[in-house]
C-alpha cells in the first residue's frame, strides 16, 4: 500500500516470471507493467511508491548489478536513474516521516544507506558518532520504531563485538539517550572485531572476506 493506505500494487510469479500489476490510485484499473523470467537478470521489479502517484520506484539491471529508477506508468517505462552502487545491488528504500523517498540500501562490507536528502544524511552522521561516542566503538545503527511525526526514533547499536543497544534519539534535541542493552553481562573487551578483507585470487579476481582475530592478536601474511 502507498502512503495512504491505498493498494496500488500487487506482485506475484506465473510461469517462473516475476510479475507486477501496479494502478495509480484506488479508481484506477490494475494493469500488468513489470514482468520476467526469474532465473534472469533482465528486466524490472517493483520496489516502492513516489510522491507523483504516476511514477513507481523500480530495481533494473545496470552493468551487472540491481540499481534503483523511477518508472512512469503513462510511458510504461524506466526513466531517471535514482542511484547505483559501483560494486553491489541495491537492497531497499528509506523513506522520510513524510514518506518521500530519502535514501537507498545496499549490503556491500556492511549494510549502508546512500543518503539522496542532505538533511538526514546529516542527521544520520550524528547519530553514528553519538552512537560511536557512547560506546566506545564503531558500530552499525539500524532504525526500529518512530513517532508518527519521525523526530523520536529508536535505534538499534551493534558491532561484531558489541552486542545490540538501543537508544531513543530525539531529533529536535539532537540528543540520543541509552535505553538498554541486551547481554548487558558481556564484557565487550573479550569480544573480537570482524574486519572486512580482500585477497587476490590466482586468476586474478578480487575476493571479498572476513577476518576475524583475537583480541590483542595483529594480522600477519
């Protein structure tokens, strides 16, 4: 359903094909738009709704990979590329309080978030270093729950050696407070860090890894 509550799109698979039946509002009638063969890289699939009730978000290959475009649903067609990531697919949407469409996910080491909205890149980058702050270390900060109006939100803290936090940030106070900790009886000191690593392959390939140490162990080869 799109902002309103108003079912505009349906997915489904016929025949191994991925098939989407989207409309632009609750009078209109459902049409067949996005349709392909699953087992193939070609072709779109619907990811979410716009602000313009008649342009749909849309994963589409692009070099290999799935990047995030607007589809227009008088044209039938993809349009603007919103964004692609240079090494991975593209994962999901973030969306506002006031549900625009304010960044795009990925999975590349970690999952990330390109941020197309200044205002909660920003916003997001003090969150992370509060985060950092309290906690004493790096950590990925992923959303739980909101306030109707977004300036309240709750976040979950966690790292590879920090089991997960949750704090409540208060964006018109710009201030982020603890609001517990699960496994709170680990010492995190004893926890190894997970550090992403690449290594070349005989053929040439770059390989991407994990490597995981214990505390106090340098990396050596």
């Amino acid at each position: 359903a799109d902002s309103d509550g108003t079912i505009r799109a349906a997915e489904g698979y016929r025949q191994n094909h991925y098939v989407a039946l989207l409309r632009r509002d609750a009078d209109s009638d459902w049409e067949e738009h996005l349709e392909h063969a699953i087992y193939e890289q070609v072709g779109a699939t619907f990811m979410g709704f716009s602000s313009d009730p008649n342009i749909v978000y849309v994963s589409a290959p692009l070099e290999a990979r799935e990047a995030v475009y607007e589809y227009d649903l008088t044209t039938r067609s993809t349009t603007r590329l919103v964004y692609a990531h240079p090494r991975v697919d593209v994962s999901g949407l973030a969306y506002g309080p006031d549900d625009h469409l304010i960044g795009v996910n990925y999975i590349d080491d970690k999952p990330g978030t390109h941020f197309l909205d200044p205002k909660a890149a920003k916003e997001h980058t003090r969150r992370l270093r509060s985060a950092t702050r309290k906690l004493g270390r790096p950590v990925q900060l992923d959303e739980v729950s909101a306030t109707a109006d977004g300036n309240v939100k709750i976040y979950r803290a966690s790292a590879s050696n920090q089991p997960p936090v949750y704090f409540a940030d208060d964006a018109r106070q710009k201030a982020m407070s603890l609001l517990l900790s699960e496994r709170a009886d680990i010492h995190t000191a004893d926890l190894a860090e997970t550090k992403p690593n690449e290594y070349e392959a005989p053929d040439g390939m770059t390989i991407p890894g994990y490597l995981t140490l214990p505390p106090g162990i340098p990396a050596e080869g």
